[in-house]
C-alpha cells in the first residue's frame, strides 16, 4: 500500500509537476476571473458529445457559448470581459451547464466546481449562481496554533437557536461563538456546511462539495463566522464527505455528462445500498483533482483548521461496512475486501494536508495504520454509555467493563472521547440527559423545588458520564452542542413524517437563561471541566493509570496530568476514610467537586480539607491516603491535585 501511495506522489510531480498546484485546480475549473476580467471556465465531461454555458448574462441562450472540447474529457471556454471593462459574468448572477449527450440528450447542469448555490424558488432544486463579490471578505486573524488538548464542540449551524426555523452563520457568529468560548472549548467541528440540497441529511447528501450552505447565509458570513472564531482562540474543523455524494442530477455531481460514471464507479460499485447515493472512483486522475482541490478550496478560501472525515468506514471497504462486524483485530484491515484506490486517496489527503499545513488537524472514525489521521474517534464509547443506561439497574454497573471501554486502544493511537455526539440524539434515539431524566425534564428541572429522585440521580450521572470519559476516554474530547447543558429531547429535522416541522430542529440555549433551571447547574460544571483540564492537561498527558476499579464499591480510581480522580457510582453507599493509591507524595487538594451546590450537587465535601499522603504502599503504588466519598442516592465525582 505504501508503495502504490509512493507511487502515486510520483505521479502527480511527473504529470502535474507536484500536488502543490494539483490541488488549487479550483483556480482553473469552473469559473475564475483573470486580472484583466478575462472568465475562462473550464469543466472535465468525457462523456459528453458538447458543452454550452447559459445563464442570465445571456438571456439563458442555451447555443450561444459553446466550450471547446480539449484533450482527456475536458472543456474550456473564455469570456472577454464587457465593453467598460467588467466581467461578462455578473456577480450573484445564476449559470448552468447544458450538456449535449451522446445520445442526443440536452442536460442543465451545476458546475461540479461552483462556489455557491441557492435554492430555486417554489422548487426543491438548487440553481447556480456565480459568486465573485466586489468587496470578499478579507480575514483580519491568523489561524490558532493547534491545540495540545482538543476540547471539540460540534456544531451544526441551522439548528444553533431556541426558534423554529433555519439559523444564520451570523447568528452563530453573534450568539453561539460567546457560549463556546465560555464554556472552554478551542475546537469547532461544523456539520452541514457543504452544500446539500435535503436538510434532512444532516448534511450528508451533499450536492455542491465547493459551496458552503446558502441557507444559512452568503459565503463572506460564513468566512467571517471562522475569522471570528480564531479571534477567540478557538480553531475550527469542517466535517468533509468525501466518502459518498448525493444521488441528484440536477443539482448534483450524478450524471453530470450524462453518463452513469464520470466522477463514481458505474453500478453497481458506484451506488451504497442503503444511503442510495453514488461512491467516488478514487482511481481516476480527474475525481483525484477534484477531492484534493477541494480540501485546499475549504482550507484556503475559509481558511478551516482541518477536517473530520466523515464515512472512513464505508470508504476503506467494498462492503462499504454493511452486514459486518469489527473486532479491531488485524485480519480486518487486509485482504480482498479492503478498497485500497480509497486508502491511497486518505494517505495522499493527509499527506497534502500535513505537508502544506503542518497544524492541520484530521479526524476519522478509524485511523488505520498508515493512513495519517491525527485522530480516531472513539465510537465504542458512546455505544457503551447508551447500552448501560438502556439495559442496566445501577447495582449492575460493571466497574472494569467501563474502565476497559474507556481506555481500550493502541498506545500511540490519539483518540477523541465523547459521552454522546449528535448521532445519540437523532429521532429514534435519546441525549443521555433523556435516558436519564425523561419526561421529569420537562417539570421538575426547577430549581425552586426539591429535586425528585429521578432528576437527582440524572443530574449527579450525567457529570459524572461526562467527565469521566473526558479524563480517561482519549486524547480529546467531544461534546455535541447543547448537552452540555442536558439539551431535552432529541434532534429530528423537517420532513414529510414530522409535517416540516423545526420544533426538534434547534437548540434551546434559553434554557440557560432561566437562572432557577438546572440546565444551567450542568453547563457550569461543563465549562469548569474543561476550564479544569485546560490548566492541568490531562488529555495531552500520557494514558491515565487506573490503581481502582472496585465492584463491590462501585469506585473508579485513576491519575492522569498529576490529577487524581475519584468517582463513586454506588447508589446509595457513602465511602468514607477510603484509601485510594497515589504515585506522587505530598499535599493534594480538591480542585473539581462534582457535588458542588452550584452543579446541582448537595455540597457535602469541605473543599478547605488537605489530604496528605503517607508512604504506604497500595494498589501498585508507593503512596497512598484517605479520603471521603460521600453518596446517599447521589453519586459525585471530584478530582484533587
């Protein structure tokens, strides 16, 4: 494999003297203005028999512009610019490609590099629409230096507001960057930004891979979105689907010169049986051009941090994952049914990336060797969160099984952790605050009453799941916008079987702004978690050392970053004059306390007390000492340094 990607970086310095000028092709596809307000558009149609240019420019003649048919499927047209000088091709003005088949089919097509789309109006179909404004948006901050503990808030813009409708980078930008800034991330992974026709896909049918989403707003809000976010300190990922692409042929890359290839294999290898879209043919020169491009497009142009990759698994695999299970043994990742044109394609991605950007950040579900993603995510995690909530009675928690799940990959492999993500909040699923709390969510998260034994013992889990799969889970951590806090409910977008509605299509950050809810108890302890890690580290340290795992007890003990932390699960044991095991000797004090008044919590534990180790040797450690652990019906969590 490694000698096919060799082989390949050959190639592209051989045949495009390098990738540095391989991947800026948007430059020369699709429409670029030149310094004398020239256009020359150029576009790859092998299959096509003839290729014209309409649009309102010229009245939406569909013969009046051909292209000339140039060597290996491409097409290229000029045109001069207008009698007083100014492009023949007004901005925010629409454009389509009319492609003569073979066959004697005339097609309207999208540029496959158009940089903005807009839907048509009374239709569900995106128009083109060329993009060049008089004044772009000029960035005004250099891009944050790659953070040493990844804190990732994951974000999808449209759902960022407590109203029923479709939210604005601006408001993002006005309203949401503040919250994310508070709370002590310094990483943003956006979903949904490449263009996609169907809101409902999340973001994952996507139509046009250069346009940033118009219904969320223009190009130059979304620059300025990213722009603000570094101004905070704060670097920003795009989550990038190179994996699969929308089905649609008006709209779309499906079809785009008429035949059923051009950019995807042909059937049946060029369709995914259950996401009924096309896949990519990673071995064709043109489709190479167009996905490197179009990293550089996103990093250049947006100026993103880097990128999660979304779909690794169906990518690395014929099988696309359907119908198979993985154990991570070795065997998986060899053999007939791994897709190494894909894998080449990864390996030449992240080789780009880290060679021109050298803080860029990548991001897969699977980080097979070789292939050069800083990051894994930790999927099993959420899975395990999920599976105990569903289907065990607290007494049955299994201590080791979670520590096992927690700390289950290879040394060296960086992994994210995540309690939950937006896929455990998708309609036919619950947020882990829902599994916890339920239908009590919506009456007694008051803090004006006495906490019911349902909220209580939500709210007390809830801390505890989050933090400590942020101190033991990976190297970086994630949070889905809006649990934090214990967003209620789950997350379903407009369609036909909800009647369009927006009602599960928003995040109520107002709940936050009720001071007697206790939504805003779990938001305070989120920000001093992550304020906490940011001054001690702990993900950026080595794997933590677990000394306790104690079934009878229900207590987690392990260090990490010179952090102690000690978890008490029991529901209804308190623990006190416990001894826990430490390496370093000396004074620890309590820094995080999880039963704090101010997190929802009873406030039990005397945060002046000094805990003072003695050289008695315990669960594999020199030192060791007493403390308390106090639980009756609630849990707590805190960590001493």
């Amino acid at each position: 494999r490694y000698g096919l990607f060799e082989k390949r970086l050959f190639l592209l310095e051989e045949a495009e003297g390098g990738f540095d000028q391989f991947t800026r092709s948007y430059r020369t596809f699709g429409v670029n203005r030149m310094a004398d307000n020239r256009l020359v558009l150029r576009e790859w149609a092998p299959a096509a028999e003839a290729l014209f240019l309409t649009g309102d420019f010229n009245g939406w003649d569909n013969f009046s512009h051909p292209y000339e048919k140039k060597e290996f499927g491409k097409w290229e047209l000029c045109l001069p610019p207008k009698h007083d000088k100014s492009p023949a091709i007004e901005h925010n003005t629409k454009l389509k490609v009319v492609v003569h088949t073979k066959k004697g089919e005339r097609l309207y097509r999208i540029s496959p590099w158009a940089k903005y789309a807009i839907q048509a109006e009374k239709q569900v179909i995106y128009d083109w629409v060329h993009w060049d404004p008089p004044q772009p948006y000029m960035h005004i901050h250099p891009r944050p230096k790659k953070p040493q503990s990844l804190r990732i808030y994951e974000s999808h813009v449209g759902i960022a507001s407590p109203d029923p409708k479709v939210a604005s980078y601006t408001n993002f930008t006005i309203n949401v960057l503040p919250r994310i800034k508070d709370l002590g991330y310094n990483c943003i992974q956006l979903m949904a930004v490449m263009e996609h026709a169907y809101y409902a896909s999340f973001g994952y049918q996507v139509t046009s891979f250069f346009a940033a989403s118009s219904r969320y707003g223009t190009p130059e809000e979304l620059k300025q979105l990213i722009d603000t976010a570094h101004s905070l300190d704060i670097v920003v990922l795009l989550d990038v689907v190179h994996s699969h692409a929308s089905q649609n042929t008006e709209d779309g890359l499906n079809s785009f010169d008429g035949s059923d290839s051009c950019f995807f294999h042909s059937p049946p290898r060029g369709e995914h049986a259950l996401w009924g879209s096309r896949l990519f043919n990673y071995s064709s020169w043109e489709v190479l051009r167009f996905l490197l491009s179009n990293l550089r497009w996103w990093m250049e142009e947006y100026r993103f941090d880097g990128f999660r990759f979304d779909g690794v698994t169906s990518m690395m695999y014929h099988h696309h994952g359907i119908g198979s299970m993985f154990s991570g043994d070795y065997s998986e990742y060899f053999g007939l049914q791994v897709d190494e044109d894909s894998l080449v394609y990864l390996m030449t991605a992240n080789h780009v990336l880290h060679t021109l950007y050298p803080d860029c950040i990548t991001i897969a579900e699977v980080t097979l060797g070789g292939l050069g993603f800083d990051y894994r995510l930790a999927m099993a995690i959420p899975d395990k969160w999920i599976q105990i909530l569903k289907e065990l009675a607290d007494e049955a928690w299994d201590m080791g099984n979670i520590v096992y799940t927690l700390t289950n990959r290879r040394y060296g492999e960086n992994c994210i952790a995540y309690a939950e993500s937006h896929d455990q909040s998708v309609v036919g699923d619950k947020s882990l605050a829902f599994w916890l709390m339920d239908k009590e969510m919506y009456t007694n998260m008051s803090s004006l009453i006495p906490m019911t034994p349902v909220i209580d013992r939500g709210i007390q889990l809830h801390k505890m799941i989050r933090l400590l799969t942020h101190a033991l889970g990976g190297e970086g951590y994630l949070n889905f916008m809006g649990n934090e806090f214990g967003h209620p409910e789950w997350l379903d977008f407009p369609r036909k079987g909800n009647n369009e509605s927006y009602h599960y299509a928003r995040r109520q950050y107002n709940l936050l702004d009720t001071d007697h809810l206790r939504y805003r108890q779990l938001y305070d302890f989120d920000r001093d978690m992550n304020r906490t890690e940011d001054k001690y580290g702990w993900l950026a340290a080595p794997p933590a050392f677990v000394s306790a795992k104690h079934e009878g007890d229900k207590v987690i003990v392990f260090e990490r970053g010179n952090v102690l932390f000690l978890l008490n699960f029991h529901p209804t044991r308190s623990q006190t004059n416990y001894r826990v095991a430490v390496a370093s000797p000396g004074k620890y004090t309590i820094k995080l306390d999880s039963d704090e008044v101010q997190y929802g919590g009873h406030g039990r534990l005397d945060h002046n007390t000094e805990f003072f180790t003695e050289p008695q040797p315990f669960n594999e450690r020199d030192n060791s000492m007493l403390v308390s652990n106090t639980s009756e019906r609630e849990r707590e969590l805190y960590a001493v340094t």
